[in-house]
C-alpha cells in the first residue's frame, strides 16, 4: 500500500503541478461554450419556421383581457396575430430570425374543472396532430393579485409534447406573462391603460409588471399535454416539467461528468507510452509490483480526475448561485456524482492504462481504444431518453449496466430524488465488483505489456495475457 | 542453497516463442562480493538479470532471491539499474531520487539523497529538471537511485557505459564501498578488463547458456593458462595453424595464440620462427579477456572491449 501511495503521490503531482492541468481546467469551459457557439452557428442554417402556439384565455371581461393588452402594448390590432414587443415580421435587431411565433387565439370552455381539462385534451389533439406547436393556458384569476402569503398559484400554463421548448421558452413565454401582468395592473388601476402605449416608457412598463408579479405567483408552469386516462377514460392533466432539474442538470452533470473521464484516464494512456519509450517502466518494476504500480497510477489520476470535477462544480454552484439556482445542486446530488465519478474514472482508467501497456505508441492504440472509447460513450446515445424517462425499463437497466452506471445512475438520481436507495447501492455495487475484476485483468496485461516492444497485441494475445500470463 | 547464498538459480530456462534466451542455468551467488556477469551481445545476460529482478518468471526451473522464491519483500532489498535508462525528464534531479528512494521502503530520504549527489558531485544540479543533464550525469543519477536505499543485492547493468574516465572512478569507488558494506553485487559489463580487476568471481554465458563461473582462481585453474602475444616484421604472416596453437586471434599488428595442452610457449616459438622475421614475443597469464575470446569465440570477440 506504501508503494501504490508514493506512485499516486507522484502521478498526482505531476499531473496537478503541469501546464496542461492549468490548460485543462481553463479548457473544459471553453469547450462548453465552444459547443454553444457551434450550436449558435447551426442556428443560421436552420430552416425557417413558424411555431404555431395557442392561447385559452380564461379572464373574465374579455374586451380588457390579456389579449387586449398585447395587443394595445404591440399596436397590432389583429385578434390571431400578437408579438407584442417584437415586428411582427420577425425581424428584432436587424437579424432575421429563423423562428417566427404565431399566436392563435382559442375561445375558452366553460369555467367548470371538467370542462376546462376536456378541452386541454382536445387542443392538445391539436398539438399530437402538429396544427399547433404548443397552447397556453391563462387562469381565470390570473389577473386577480393574490393575497399575501397565499400559496404560489399557476397563472399561466404552457402545454407541450417537447421535453425542451427553447424557442417558446425564449421568444414567447415572456411576452405572454408580462402581458399578463401588466393586465392585472391595469386591472388594479384601469386610468393606467388610458395613457395608451406611446405614453409609458419601458422603465415605466417594467416597473408595473414587476409590481404585479411580485406577489404570490409561480410565473409559467410548464406541463405535458393532457390526455384522456385509457382505463376510466376520465381526462387527466399533464405533468408538470421542470426544465432545470429535469434537462440542465442531469445533462450538465453527465457531460462533465464524461469529459472528466476522458480528460482523466486519456493521459494515463499516454503516459505509460510515455514511459515504456522513455524506460522508465523497468526502473519502476524494479522497485514495485505491477500491480501497486498500476495501482498508484489510479489513484494518482483519480484524484486529480476528481478534483478536476469538484473545481468545476464549485464554479457551476457559484455561478449558480448568482441566478438564484443553486438549490438544484442538491447535496445528495453532488455526493453521488464523486461517488460514480471515482469508480468510473477508477474502471475506465484501468482499461486505459492496460490498453498504454499494452502497445508501443498511439498509433497502436487506437485499434484497442475504439471498442473501450465506444462503451464509454453509449451512455451519451441514451442520455436523452433516460432523461424523458428516468423510470423506464431501458433506464433502469442501462443505470445497472457497470459501464453505464455512473452517467446512467446519475442521470436518474438527479430526475428521480426520490429513487429507491437500493437502486444506486445495486448500482454501486455491481460497478465495484467490475471495477475490481477489469483491474485484477488490467494488471495482468499491464505486468506483461509494461515491458513489451515491438508489434502491438492482437485481442487473441491479451485473452492469452489474462488467462495464462504470458 | 545456503543462508550465505544471494541468487541461486536451479535449471532456469526462459524462452520467447520459439527462441530459447536462458537455457537450463544453474548459478549460486554468494553474499558481499562483486559477482562479473559477462557474456557478449544478446547472450541472455538482460533476461537472467530480469529473472532474477522477477520481471519475468521462469519457463522451467527455479529462481531465488535473498532466500525467497516468489518475490515478496526482497524487491526492497534488491537494487536495480537496468540496461536502458528511464527517468522522468520533467522530474527535478533532487524529487527523482526521493520519489526511487522512497519506492525502496526509505522513509526520509532527503538527506541521503543530499549525501549521494555530493559524492557524485551532482548536488548543484539537485533542483534542475532531468533532461537538462548530460548523459553521463543521468547514468550517475540512475545509479544513485539504483542503491540508495543500501540494498543487499544490487543488480547493475552496465553502469560504466556512457562514463568518461573520471566518472568511472568515482563510480567505482562506489561500488567497491558498496561491497565493503556488505552490499551483493552483480555487475553485468563488457569492460573485462574493468571486470578482472574489480570482481571477485565471474560468470560467463553464451547463447543462452553457463560456459563459465567461479572466482578468479577458479577461472585460472579451470580455462586459464599461458597465453603468447606475437607480431612479425610482415604483418602479412598468419599463425594460425602452426603446430602447437591452439587458437589464434589478431589483435591490431599482433596475434594473441592460445596454447595447446600438450606444447609450451618454447615449442611454439620454434614453430613459429620459420614463418619468418618475429618482431615480438611474449609470454604470460590468460587475461580474462583471453578466456572470454576463447570461449565464446571470435565472431563475438568483435564486440569486445581488448
């Protein structure tokens, strides 16, 4: 054990107190914003588009209601057609946008609850059939200022078959609740709405509006689409989706997550090359078991791999922090990203250090790397799907799967806070006994690769290095 | 085997393939002398030291090492400085030796380490990295890191290559302090004559195989002999095949013959002097070089230090 932490020492010393780990750390980010600046481009080769969103608007005194107001705020007249802040054209800044909202009204059911919820599941046929992209729903009582310390109420629900409606959430929502809000002052002072539109500043806009959204409102609800209940054929309201916890977070930590394990275990790679040309490998079996040398190794990466994702996710609670969103990282959350992190960096680097032994230089590596570089990216295929749906079977049992368990486990656990605990303890568990197998059979390549030259193995000579030893 | 035994290898053979590198090798190395393990180029010299460090195991026989079989904790024991030299480059000379020293088991090393590289005259260059040193500076550095944690058995290949003269003293007064200390060592070299006046008994193997081993006297007694060193006024003329010699080997204008059983240096001078004008005549003990040629043959005497 000694011997394991004076090479761990090493490894983590030389890794952390390097320029490319300083590189590393400044990398990572500007990774992450280089893939939003490429899906920024692709935006420009977007074709044009033309969402189509519905809006029930449920306030009484429909001659004042919402619509009217967006209406009076844009200074278009037409009853089907509200961009209330932006050229109807589509054109905001000079810059055309791909994305042009289109508006429809939709005339409101009667005001009892069943009525209501029948007609959510008929509008959203319309959504199924792709006649709209998406409907809000405007409470009745939404321009009504709830009294203090009331429960948040739902003043506006947007209905929705996507996981993640970007261009509603961007171009739409905004408008919708702040005509929304500026109704209900209108409502609380009707003399406001006789200045007309040319009359208030924005300042003055945003102030009302902030006024009235203060108090007592949970702003947009976002929901899936309601649909009639297949065994008592009663409807049933969609589920509420919550864009952070159930998209960003899950998603944000298993990239981080992926990238730490190959920013990690790639230079464990390289480096036993590096000194299998450099032969150093000798020296170091001169005074070590392979196995502790492989051992230290891990150790060494792991650690930095994990400080590496702890720098990182301190700078996401931070930032965090400052758009009030802090609260979904939750503790529990980050505890299990260490715990999957390690033993993913544990499993993944043993494979990548049994691989580096095994071969003479990076180009006979990347024969072995593709299988192993494949099973570590199937996660990401099926990242989405788990996200829509943490609690199928195939999430259930590509979380169980070893090589997935880390991204997978982590996923659910960020979607489901209240997954049964065995489910990540199975997990664990299972990635324990791998993890101890692949480096028992990574050592064994490893105390025969570490001294080999020449031609790299065929797949045949290492089953042959595990099984015999030689 | 004995306690006073370091190494005894029993019947050790190691193949790779269908190439056989150590054939069926026996060998006992006793403790606290300087054990010479010569043999020329690719004549399985690496592989039994890699055998005896436990970097390979054994196809057939047996290996021990300061009394253990497989291994265990006699690695801290053993010292190692392999043919080809590995350093971390981007290492300082100074965390190089402590990060070797406390591989060994050695708890606080610095002021050994300290100690070390004034003694090879290294201690200025302490807190450079490795890959500003020269080569011999990195050979003295390896060597330090090799018995610095004052093993009982050191395994040194080749330490004096890459040396210039002085350097070689000063490293060889190492070595002759290490055996005064009671460390083992194994010094695997092809400067024989450096190894005939340092080495307190040899062990010699070819293509595989044992041809030699014992101590100097034993080597005298059992492949020594007198040996006659000959040049003529025509370097044209050959010895070779004259009645009496044994074998003939040229070396520069000279010839070293090598004696057969049943004649003297006299008888073969009489043999010789018809050949024609004999600039030089000497007579004298078989160096160990001598023994080496003979023995190995002079295909492989061409890689040899004379």
């Amino acid at each position: 054990m000694e011997k394991i932490l004076v090479i761990a020492r090493r490894e983590f010393r030389a890794a952390v107190v390097s320029k490319a780990f300083l590189i590393s750390i400044i990398l990572m980010p500007l990774m992450m914003l280089g893939s939003l600046g490429v899906q920024i481009a692709l935006e420009r080769f977007r074709p044009d588009e033309e969402r189509v969103l519905g809006i029930i608007d449920r306030t009484p005194g429909k001659n004042l209601g919402a619509v009217e107001t967006l209406n009076l705020l844009s200074g278009d007249n037409s009853t089907n057609k509200m961009d209330p802040f932006g050229d109807p054209a589509g054109d905001q800044g000079g810059k055309k946008q791909r994305v042009r909202i289109k508006f429809v009204a939709i005339e409101p059911s009667g005001t009892d609850p069943e009525s209501i919820l029948k007609q959510r599941v008929s509008v959203g046929d319309r959504v199924r059939k792709r006649e709209l992209s998406g409907f809000f729903d405007i409470h009745p009582d939404a321009l009504v200022t709830p009294p203090k310390d009331a429960p948040p109420r739902e003043d506006v629900t947007y209905y929705t078959d996507r996981t993640f409606d970007r261009d509603v959430l961007t171009m739409a929502s905004g408008k919708v609740l702040s005509a929304v809000y500026l109704q209900r002052a209108a409502c609380l002072n009707p003399l406001l709405l006789v200045k007309g539109r040319n009359s208030y500043t924005p300042e003055e806009l945003s102030s009302l509006i902030r006024e009235t959204s203060k108090a007592g409102s949970r702003g947009l609800s976002m929901k899936d689409l309601p649909h009639f209940d297949p065994a008592t054929g009663k409807p049933v309201d969609g589920q509420e989706t919550k864009i952070a916890e159930n998209i960003i977070v899950p998603l944000v930590l298993v990239m981080l997550m992926f990238i730490v394990i190959m920013m990690g275990a790639s230079p464990l790679l390289q480096a036993v090359i590096e000194e299998k040309m450099q032969r150093i490998a000798e020296v170091l079996l001169g005074s070590a078991q392979p196995f502790d040398i492989l051992m230290g190794k891990l150790l060494g990466m792991t650690t930095v791999g994990v400080l590496l994702a702890l720098v990182y996710l301190l700078g996401g609670a931070f930032i965090a922090s400052r758009f009030d969103a802090a609260r979904f990282l939750r503790a529990d959350l980050v505890l299990w990203f260490v715990v999957f992190e390690t033993m993913a960096l544990l499993m993944f680097g043993a494979v990548f250090l049994a691989v580096g032994s095994a071969v003479s230089d990076i180009k006979q590596a990347q024969t072995l790397l593709t299988p192993v570089t494949l099973i570590i990216t199937i996660p990401l295929f099926v990242l989405m799907r788990v996200i829509e749906d943490p609690g199928s079977g195939l999430a259930r049992w590509m979380s169980l799967f070893p090589t997935a368990t880390p991204m997978m486990m982590l996923a659910r656990i960020a979607l489901q806070p209240d997954l049964p605990l065995w489910e990540p303890l199975l997990g664990v568990f299972l990635m324990l006994i791998t993890t101890l197998v692949v480096v028992l059979l990574a050592s064994r390549i490893f105390r025969i690769g570490y001294l080999s030259q020449g031609q790299a193995p065929k797949i045949r000579d290492l089953i042959g290095w595990i099984v015999k030893g030689e | 085997m004995s306690h006073l035994d370091a190494v005894v290898l029993e019947k050790v053979t190691k193949r790779f393939g269908n190439y056989t590198a150590v054939d069926g090798v026996d060998l006992v190395i006793q403790h606290g002398a300087i054990h010479g393990f010569l043999g020329p180029n690719g004549s399985g010299k690496t592989t039994t030291l890699r055998l005896i460090m436990r970097l390979f195991a054994p196809d057939e026989g047996r290996v021990v090492v300061m009394g253990e079989t497989h291994g265990g904790c006699s690695r801290d024991e053993v010292g190692y400085l392999p043919e080809e030299r590995g350093l971390y480059k981007t290492m300082k000379v100074g965390e190089m030796l402590e990060f070797l020293a406390r591989l060994k088991g050695v708890h606080q090393p610095a002021s050994l380490v300290d100690d070390w590289l004034k003694r090879f005259d290294l201690f200025a260059w302490k807190k450079k990295k490795i890959e500003t040193l020269s080569k011999g500076m990195a050979q003295k550095v390896q060597f330090i890191g090799a018995i610095i944690s004052r093993p009982k058995l050191a395994l040194l290949d080749e330490p004096f290559s890459g040396l210039d003269p002085v350097n070689a003293l000063v490293m060889r007064e190492a070595l002759i302090r290490l055996r005064e200390e009671g460390t083992t060592v194994i010094l695997s070299t092809h400067d024989l004559a450096l190894a005939e006046q340092m080495c307190d008994s040899f062990f010699l193997i070819h293509k595989g195989k044992k041809l030699l081993s014992g101590s100097w006297s034993e080597v005298q007694r059992d492949h020594g002999g007198e040996r006659v060193r000959v040049s003529f006024v025509d370097p044209g003329i050959r010895p070779d095949g004259v009645s009496g010699v044994a074998g003939a080997i040229p070396t520069g204008e000279a010839w070293e013959l090598d004696i057969a059983e049943n004649a003297t240096p006299e008888s073969v001078l009489a043999e010789l002097l018809p050949l024609g004008g004999i600039r030089r005549f000497e007579t004298g003990q078989a160096s160990l070089s001598d023994i080496f040629l003979r023995l190995v043959g002079a295909t492989a005497g061409a890689s040899v230090g004379h």
